[in-house]
C-alpha cells in the first residue's frame, strides 16, 4: 500500500512537471506566432514600398528624372531591398523555432 502511494506521488510529480513544460511551450508558441506576424507584416511593408519606388522609377522615365533622382530612387529600392533579406532570414528561423515547439508540445501529450 505503502508503495502504492509512493507510485502515485511519483506520477502526479511527473503530470505536473509535465503540465508546466506544456504550458511553457504553449507560451513560448504563442509569442513566436506574436513575432512571426510582425515580421511578415514588416516584410510585406518592404516589399510593398519597393514595388511603389520601381513604380516612381518607371514613371520618372517617361517625366524625364534627372539622373542624380533616378540614382536617389534606385539607392531607395536598394535599401529596401537590403532591410527585407536579414528580414527573410528571421522569418525561417522563426518558423523552424515554431515547428520545433509545436512538435515538442505534441511529444509531451
């Protein structure tokens, strides 16, 4: 009886311990989930102010740009471009992170 009781001791200690690492990947999901978006939106922001400075660009031959503004709007969408590839980058790791967690939350079911 003795042992009984030791036993499940033992095991509400392990559901316990095992509720708590649940509930930390759950927590840790949801704020990678937090990041992810804000850094899609971010991307998607980049991408779009890009697009409307090639668009400019293109505009700006046919209203005959000056070559020194030509050279300005296409360091622009250089830049952009520059800011979005660190960007893509997080963005994997990120979704690798989540994947991880969510595989790890499915071990521990």
């Amino acid at each position: 009886m003795v042992k009984k009781k030791e036993t499940d001791v033992n095991i509400k200690g392990l559901n316990t311990q095992l509720g708590n690492e649940r509930m930390q990947l759950t927590m840790e999901l949801r704020d990678l989930r937090r990041d992810l978006k804000e850094k899609e939106t971010r991307l998607k922001n980049l991408k779009s102010m890009s697009k409307d400075t090639q668009k400019w660009i293109e505009k700006g031959k046919r209203m005959e740009l000056s070559p020194e503004e030509k050279a300005r709007w296409e360091e622009r969408v250089s830049s952009l471009e520059a800011q979005s590839e660190p960007l893509k980058k997080e963005i994997m790791d990120l979704k690798e992170k989540i994947r991880l967690r969510r595989w790890k939350l499915i071990l521990l079911r």
